[in-house]
C-alpha cells in the first residue's frame, strides 16, 4: 500500500474535521491510497450549506430498520431528528392493512442550542454512512457526528462545542395519518408515558392491539465529547419494548464508542465493494452511489420489504402507510441483484417466510388451498388486513389488484436468475407462482376462436378492459416460467399441460395499427398515463426482443405512442421509459428520459428533491429514484434470453466508462471498460456455469483467454457476439488482439464542476 502525500494527508485531515473522526479520540481511519472504491464513494457525498427544512432535503441515515432525518426545527435554535422504524406498525388486522396495520409515527428528538442557528456545513459520507459537520449559532459553533448503527438499532451522535445545547424528545401521536376508507369507530393509540430508567430516559407508547414501542436515550459525556445513545424498540403482542429499549442504551453507553463506530464503517465499506460504476456524467455517477445507499438504508433481507416511505416517516404522514404491492415494491428491488447486493433481497425472503399469508388475498369463495393472491395495501407480511381481497374479473367485481403478486413474484425470479440459486426456484418462486396463476385459471374461458380470453379486469390506474394486456403479460410471462421451471427441476407436475395450453392458446394482445397494443379488448391508450402497466410484456418481462426483428415494429409502435404525452408521467415513469429506451438501443433518448427526472423537473406535481427523495405532491415516495439506478445499469449491462450485452445503451456522450462485479443473469459477474467511444476489454465470471453467449462490441480481432492468461476456445455468434462455454467458477477475459489491458476498475474522466447533491453549491 503505497503512502499518503502531504497534500493528500492535509486534504484528508480537512474532510475529517467536516465529519467530526473517531467519536472519542478525534482520529480518523486511514484513508487507502489510490483506493478506487472509495474514491468514487467518496465523491457522491452530499453536502448542506444551508438548514433544511424537511425530509424533502434533509440527510437521512438507516439501517434497513432505524430510519432518521435531520432538518429544522419549529424555533430558531432548534434541530429536528426525526425518529421512525420501518417494523413500527399497528395490529388491528380488522381493518384493511392501510389502516389496521398501518405504519405508525413515533417522534423526533430535539437538540436545542442556547443561540439561534446562523449557519450549516454538514456532509454526509456514503462510505461510512455518517453524517458529520459544524452548526453555527449567535452563541458558538458546534461540531458533530451522527450516524445509525448498521447492526444495531442505535442511533449515535457526539457532540463538541456549546455545552447549553440539551436533547428532548416529543412523541407523535400513535394514530394512522391514512384518511382513505378511515373507518368511523377508529381510535388512536394510549397516550404515551414518557419516564426514565437510571440515567435512560425512555417514551413508552401501547398499543390497543398488545405491545408496543419505546424510545429510549441517553447522553454521557468522554473528555470533551458529549455522546448520544438513542433507540426505538418494538414488542408484538408481547410488551417487550421497553425492556428491551433501555437495555440497547445501557449496552451501547457501556461499550467503547469507537469500537461501535468501527464495526459499522466495517459493513458500509465493504459493501460498497460489492460493485463500481464509474461513468463521466459526475452528477449521474453520484446520483447513483447516492441510491445503493438509500436502498441499504432502505431494506435488508431479513427485514421488511420497502414501503412508500422506507424505514423514514414524513412528519405530517399521509395516506401511503403501508406496502404499496401494486408497483412501488415491484420497480425498486431489481437494483439489488444488478448491483451485485442480495443481501438487500428482502421480497425472495418475504415470499419464503409469509406466502401462507397470500391465501388472505383471494376472495373467499376461491380459497381452495391452492390459490395465492397479494392484495393492496398490504403490509410486510403479506397480510391485507379486514376483509380485503383481489377483485373478481368481471364488470361489476373486478379491481386492478388481480396482478400484484405475478409482478411481485418476477422479483424472486430475477433474485433466482442473477444467483442460479436452484433453492430459490424450487422453495420460493415455483410453488408460490403456481397458486398465483391458479386465480387466474379460475377465470379464463375458450372464445369461439379457440382462445383463452379474460373477464374483465381493470389495467392499473387508467381503464376497465376485458383482455386486459397487463393481465395477459403477467398471465403469459407465469406459464412460461412454470413450464420452463418444471423442466430445470425435473419435476413431473400433472400441472404443466395446462400451464402450456395457456401459453399456446391465450389471446394476443389487441393492437391498433398506429398505437401498437391496446390496453385490452377495445379500449385504446387515450390520454397521459404515468403507469407503464400495458407495457410490461417490454420492460420488464421481456417478452418481445429487439434483437428479433418482427418483434420490433409492436415495441416501438407501443411505446412511441405511450411516450407521446408526458404530462401526467411520474418519477417511475421516466425511468421505465429510460430502460426501455436501453433495450430498444436507443442510448440517447434513455439518457435523455433519465436526465429529465434528475433535473429535478416538475411533471403532475411529482419531483426529484435535492436530497434524491422523491415527491408526489407532498408526499414522500422512495421507489421512483432507486429504479432510475436501475435504468443507469441498464445502460452499461443487460443479461436476458441467454445473451449477455456489455455497454449495449452508452450515450455518444459517454467514450469512457467502467464497471466491476455487475451481475448479470445466469450469474455472471461482469468488469467492463470503455475508453474513447469504444469497448476496451470485457472480463466474465461464471458462478454456475451457465451457457454463456457475449455481445461484446469490441472492435476487430480479438482474443478470449481465461483468468490466468491462458486462450479459451469460442464461437462467432454474428457480428460482435460470441458463445464461450465457461464452466462454474471459469473466467473469460476478451480484449482485442495483442492488447494486455489493465482489468482494474477506474474511475473515469469527466465533469467534476457539478454540485453536490444536497443543498448548497459546493463544486467538485
């Protein structure tokens, strides 16, 4: 390891006096030389020169569990640090999930300066997620570090300078904040105690159905450090909470602060070794590393799926307290087995644990034992709450929740393609897509043109539609994957002629002969329309192919005239458009979709926020951001169908660019460079050796060697694409002929003149 120069040692020096060091010692860890890895972390950090004054551009820390924001406070010398759990829900199952399990509000923290705050330098450091800087009142500066433990519900901030500054805490009330169908008899929870233990000061809060949660806090003082040790605990149905609250903050006040802080920067750095992507748009590269953040933040695989919200709770709240299953869980996950991160894969792991829950979903009188259905909302369980079901296809009983748990379940089948992990096919996906199916078997009927036709239904947010494509796409997408399962498995399943009927027999799409497909029987795409749910067969099942060329008229006829009228687009809606553009190998306009959200521009009152939340009115969604990381990939990697394309979307505008550890379908771990507009050495690892075929665009003669060097046998496939048969653990590297590359990553040029993200103008 080579060592740090004296410049590089005094700008290091300067970056940790931002975040505040080691929490007791003042010391910071040694930063590596020539560290790519952390270099373009690093460089995504965000900044704040001015107060926020919501989560709207507030830093944010978690845990997958522990969620916490930092803005202003309701007086001048107030900040706010506001406390929320992504486990914290009610249990009062009568009631539909949006409000019998409704996520609940628990309160914030409050640090109170004796001086009214004239200024902020805070920086938030992705690599360690800690959040560090100076604040600025009439009465002094006060510098500080905070972050939330990643393996420990424990939120830690230290604290120098203004010895008046005090902590409290003030409790929300314990109520749903959802107004939709809000039942009349509905109550609040107890009013909470607040009360201390010893040193810990704790606010227990009862819930009507049992249980309950506590925050608990506690400050002590190491030299001239003041430390905060904070928690939230949650017990259900029994009233563990505060027991367990106020002994997390005996514990953590007890240990080293500094063995705590290591053991968290442990996880964050080497998670951001899982993967690089190096590009030369610096605001879209750190707009990306900014999200694999957030999504660890967010959700981890023994935990929760991702609400609306993520672990985080808009202080007011609104109507979306629960898991949205209808499409916000379905586009944020996909990043997680792109980027090489299934330990964020909490979808497979819920559908692994909960699926007997699926059967409260299906309307009672086909509640047979063998068939699923996934109502919305729902909660992290998979439990509608109250009676609340799918509909029933059919003019007077139809809803548009009849797809939920098909698209739900393509994310398991993504989880088990990127792995070619036989356990998640055969314990999670195949069983649990079987009964998914069989809801809709119940309903399709042969027509007179000896085609399996469907009831009405109603395609998602736009119009009812007998044929409904959204339906039929999910429909066919399931029957060819239990088919094509059945087989992987060798499973003699007396279910696979039917399932092949259906794919052999059910309708096509309705089509008109300008708009491509319809949204079913007769009913035409008419207007603006954010959701993309008659475009599924597309992105993300894939059903059609540009790279056949009689699929290609209907993708682009279809899409052209959805995209024709943006006006009520959402955030999603531009990055479905962005990969959908990538897979129809149009680079310029993905590029051009997925700049116009990160813009920050406003379409039906939805908008990026400075701190890469997402808006849609005033109220907090996280989905729409984290699947535009996910239109960034698509446009360096792309793995479906048995062919791998590597850099198959670059913008003209982007000649360099570099990846590590992608992954791909099949389970292929993928490097790439791109140097001066075109691909320069591509290198791919085989977790389970699957057939791998390469689109690899290099130009001219080339060579294939393995990972030590030595020429490995291929086939030309067509022009710039090669099949290599690669066995399990067996590495190709191609390249042109007679080159011998660098294969590390690199962080590539481009413009560094951009602001941060956050709030503020630093440039970089």
């Amino acid at each position: 390891m080579g060592g740090l120069s004296r410049r590089s040692m005094l700008k290091a020096a300067a970056g940790t006096a931002a975040l505040g060091g080691l929490w007791t010692q003042g010391a910071t860890p040694a930063q590596a030389s020539g560290d790519v890895h952390r270099s373009v972390v690093d460089d995504a950090h965000m900044v704040w020169k001015r107060m926020p004054k919501g989560w709207q551009e507030g830093p944010f820390l978690a845990n997958g569990f522990l969620g916490v924001q930092f803005y202003a406070g309701a007086q001048p010398n107030v900040l706010k640090v506001m406390l929320s759990h992504s486990r914290v829900q009610d249990q009062r199952g009568q009631w539909e999930a949006g409000i019998g399990y409704s996520r609940l509000p628990i309160g914030y923290l409050t640090l109170t300066f004796a001086g009214a705050i004239t200024a902020v330098d805070l920086r938030l450091d992705l690599y360690n997620a800690e959040l560090g800087g100076t604040i600025t009142t009439t009465q002094g500066t006060v510098r500080f570090s905070a972050l939330v433990h990643n393996d420990q519900d424990l939120l830690l901030v230290s604290l120098t300078g203004e010895a008046a500054a005090g902590w409290g805490f003030t409790p929300l009330k314990s109520a749903t904040t959802r107004t939709i169908r809000k039942p009349p008899e509905y109550t609040a929870n107890p009013d909470p105690k607040l009360a201390s233990a010893g040193a810990v000061q704790y606010c227990e809060q009862p819930l009507h159905a049992g249980g309950g949660y506590t925050t608990a806090w506690r400050e002590r003082t190491i030299g001239t450090r003041r430390l905060l040790a904070a928690t939230v605990a949650y017990g259900f149905p029994e009233p563990t909470h505060t027991a367990e609250a106020i002994s997390r903050v005996h514990r953590a006040s007890a240990t080293n602060p500094d063995r705590l802080v290591a053991g968290h920067r442990r996880w964050w750095n080497a998670f951001y070794r899982r993967s690089f992507v190096s590009i030369p748009d610096k605001r879209i590269q750190r707009f990306y590393w900014i999200q694999l953040y957030k999504t660890a933040c967010a959700t981890r695989s023994g935990g929760p799926v991702v609400a609306e919200w993520g672990p985080w709770f808009p202080e007011v709240g609104n109507s979306w307290t629960a898991v949205w299953w209808n499409l916000n869980v379905q586009v944020t996950y996909p990043i997680v087995n792109s980027s090489n991160h299934p330990e964020l894969d909490a979808v497979t792991a819920t559908f692994r644990r909960d699926h007997a829950n699926l059967e409260l979903s299906v309307p009672p009188d086909y509640r047979d034992g063998d068939t699923y259905a996934l109502s919305h909302p729902g909660d992290w369980r998979l439990r509608p709450g109250g009676t609340r079901a799918v509909g029933i296809p059919g003019p007077a009983t139809k809803n548009d929740q009849t797809g939920n748990l098909i698209w739900g379940l393509h994310n398991v089948w993504l989880a088990y393609r990127h792995s070619m992990d036989v356990r998640v096919l055969r314990d999670v996906l195949y069983p649990t897509l079987a009964k998914a199916l069989n809801y809709y078997r119940h309903f399709l009927a042969a027509g007179p043109d000896g085609r399996l036709h469907l009831p009405m239904t109603r395609s998602p947010e736009y119009a009812d539609a007998a044929d409904c494509t959204y339906d039929l796409s999910l429909i066919r997408w399931a029957a060819r994957i239990l088919v094509e399962s059945a087989a992987k498995l060798r499973i003699d399943d007396p279910r696979v002629p039917a399932w092949r009927e259906i794919g052999e027999k059910l309708v096509p799409y309705h089509q008109d002969p300008v708009q491509g497909v319809l949204i079913g029987d007769g009913v035409p795409l008419a207007e603006s329309h954010r959701h993309f749910s008659h475009l599924l067969w597309l992105y993300p099942l894939r059903e059609k192919l540009w790279d056949r060329p009689g699929d290609r008229d209907v993708m682009r006829r279809t899409f052209a005239h959805w995209s024709s009228a943006e006006d009520k687009w959402h955030g999603y809606s531009f990055a479905a458009a962005s990969s959908m553009s990538s897979v129809m190998d149009a680079p310029e306009e993905a590029l051009r979709y997925l700049k116009i959200f990160l813009d920050g521009t406003v379409v039906a009152d939805t908008q990026l926020t400075p701190n890469t939340m997402y808006r849609e009115g005033a109220n907090l969604a996280i989905e729409s951001p984290i699947t535009a990381a996910q239109s960034i990939v698509d446009m360096l990697l792309q793995g479906d169908h048995g062919v791998l394309k590597v850099f198959p979307s670059v913008s003209a505008t982007w000649p360099d660019a570099s990846f590590e550890s992608l992954r791909a379908e099949g389970a292929f771990l993928v490097d790439a460079s791109r140097r001066n507009g075109v691909t320069e050495w591509i290198r791919v690892r085989s977790e389970a050796g699957e057939p791998l075929t390469l689109q690899h665009g290099i130009p001219g003669d080339i060579d294939v060697r393995d990972g030590r060097g030595r020429r490995l046998p291929w086939r030309a496939e067509g022009p710039g694409t090669i099949s290599i048969p690669l066995g399990r653990g067996g590495t190709a590297v191609v390249s042109r002929r007679g080159a011998r590359p660098d294969l590390g990553p690199r962080d590539v040029p481009g413009d560094r003149g951009t602001p941060a993200w956050g709030l503020g103008q630093e440039v970089r």
